[in-house]
C-alpha cells in the first residue's frame, strides 16, 4: 500500500492519540528498505522530523528538527541534502559537526571600524595559541598586537607546550610565516629567552615581529611576551585600541585573573581609547553582576543562530557613564566571543 505524501495541513493537525506515546507518519513512500523522512508525534504534542538512512548495511535515525520551527518544505529540503550524503558514504551528524565548527569560528564585523582602530595596539592576555583571530579581524589598521602568557618560552609549560609556543624565544616560527600578504622585516628579543616553568616567579621576556604588509606597505609588530597579563598590562601599555580576552577561567588550569571584574574592567578602559573595543567570551567576570551583559553566554547555553547572534546581548551603560554596545562577533571559546565597542561618558561644560 502506497503512503500519500504528507502535506502542510496534516502536519498541523496531527496530534497525540490517546492511549499511546508516539508514532510516526512518512513522508510518502518508504524505500526498500525501510528509509525516509518521517514525522514523529509524540503523547506530548511535540512533533519531530527525523530521517532513517542506511550506510554499509547498518541503519541510522537522525533528528532533523522540530516542527514549526523546521517546516515540511525546510525538513524535504535537508532531508533531501542529507540522503545525497548518505549515498556518498557521508553520516549527516558528520556534516552538522562540521557546520557547527564553521558557524562557531565565523566572524561577523563592520568594515567601517577599523579605521578608528588606526595606529591602536591589541592587548590580550593569557593568549596561549589564540593568535590569529586577533590578528585576522584588526590587521593592518591595529599596528600593536601584545599577546601576552606566563607559559610563552617555558619549556614544557602546560599552557603552551600544545602550540609550541613554549619553546625558547630563539627557537620561535614566525606566527605569520605562511601568511603571503605579510613579510618579516626584522626580530626582536628583550630577556631571557628561556625561563623554568618550576620557578617561583617569572622573568619577562618579549619577542617582537615586524612585519611589512604587503598591499599597503603598512608596518604591524607582534609582541609575544612571557609573564602575567596584569602586570605587562601596566608596565608595557599606556593605550589601546581593542582589549582581547577569552578562553580562560578562573578555575583549575585557568589564571584566575577577574579582567572583567568591576575591580579590573575599570583600569581596561581607562587605557581604552574613545570607541575603542572589548572583544571577550566572558572569560574573568567572577560574579560582577554590573558587567554580567559581557558573559550573558559564558558557560551556557548560547544562541545558535550567527546571523542574529547580536541580538541576543543587550546594550548598557555603567557607573562611569561608558556605554557598551556589541557591534559584532568573533567565534567561539567557552561561549561566544562578542565584540562591545565602548564609548566614554560626553563631558558637558557648564
């Protein structure tokens, strides 16, 4: 007997049945052996698309989505898509992995900022192997990228050791070595280039890259410097451009520095030029309800949809009279990485 293919109308209709938990309605014929798009439809009322697919011999269930959100034509249409996988040995989960990846290290950002970032620096510190991000999203106009971590050029340091970036800072690639838009002019080594992960404290050291790039002519420097981030922040910075700050926690294996405290966020802005920007996870907030909007995400559930990820964090104005408003969005670390551009209190005369 042939299954008439669903339509809008039945989809909408369908609902629980008494007595039973849930059953499933095809869309049309199933194949031979037994795959298809079906509609699940729960005791509930919660409908479900799914499709059932077969790859060497073994079958599989995949969820498509729920319905309204996903339609009858959306679910044919990613139905459709996943089987023309299938039949090329490819698991549609696979694919939605891969999807997932892209949309979280997709980066969303107006052109028409950077040019007030001209001749700025970047401050980001325990950076560990977070360099090209930074880079990518504010080169050439930011011409000082200070990336800054207690574990660079430490032998063995856990926070480095995985990029090698622990290596002595003679013994460094250059971090835009395969980047053909960049040429390397000249280094530069000021301290130790080597330091014993086992000692009580650190002895800075800073490796610094001057790079020509190429279209412009424009000259960058990037600064890897070994030591703590609070410490080089005041040492070495007088102003900057944009304060980059994520992947890090304040737990076990993480700095435990609060950037983002209503203690420290104060000190990072009074360095930040006016429309300067904070690009941040939420990493080191602690539990500054003041600044709470800046780690709405962090740790937990988070919007899935890029496009309009924007909108899901809302603008505020502190006790100093800064304004913070999220102008764009720069992947994806223990949350999603907002970009807050922050603009200082207008001073009125009497």
């Amino acid at each position: 007997m042939r299954s008439e293919k669903l339509t809008e109308e039945m989809v909408q209709q369908a609902g629980p049945i008494e007595g039973t938990t849930l059953y499933r309605l095809p869309d049309g014929d199933e194949d031979k052996y037994g795959n298809g798009l079906f509609l699940f439809r729960w005791w509930t009322g919660k409908k479900t698309w799914k499709i059932r697919y077969a790859i060497n011999g073994k079958k599989y269930w995949f969820v498509l989505g729920t319905y309204p959100q996903l339609s009858l034509e959306e679910a044919r249409n990613m139905a459709a898509d996943a089987f023309r996988n299938v039949k090329a040995g490819i698991h549609p989960e696979s694919i939605c992995k891969r999807e997932e990846e892209e949309r979280k290290n997709r980066l969303i950002l107006d052109m028409g900022i950077l040019p007030l970032l001209e001749n700025t620096a970047l401050f980001y510190p325990c950076s560990g192997g977070d360099l090209s991000t930074p880079i990518q999203l504010f080169s050439p106009f930011v011409t000082d990228f200070w990336f800054v971590d207690r574990g660079y050029f430490t032998p063995g340091h856990q926070d480095t050791s995985q990029y090698g970036l622990d290596a002595p800072a003679n013994k460094q690639k250059p971090v835009l070595k395969k980047d053909h838009d960049y040429r390397l002019m000249r280094t530069k080594i000021a301290g130790p280039v080597s330091w014993s992960r086992s000692a009580k404290d650190i002895e800075p050291c800073v490796l610094t890259e001057t790079y020509k790039y190429i279209p412009s002519g424009k000259q960058i420097r990037i600064h890897r410097c070994r030591g703590y981030g609070f410490s080089a922040f005041r040492k070495e910075i007088s102003s900057i451009g944009v304060f980059f700050y994520r992947g890090d926690s304040e737990g076990e294996g993480g700095s435990g520095n609060l950037w983002l405290s209503s203690d420290h966020i104060g000190e990072v802005c009074e360095k930040l030029v006016d429309g300067g920007l904070i690009v941040t996870d939420g990493s080191g907030s602690g539990y500054s309800y003041r600044y709470g909007e800046l780690a709405k995400f962090y740790f937990k559930d988070y919007p899935r949809e890029t496009d309009n990820i924007m909108e899901s964090v809302n603008s505020f104005t502190d006790e100093a009279g800064r304004t913070f408003t999220c102008i764009g969005y720069a992947g994806y670390k223990y949350g999603p990485t907002f970009i807050w551009q922050v603009k200082k209190a207008t001073q009125h005369c009497a």
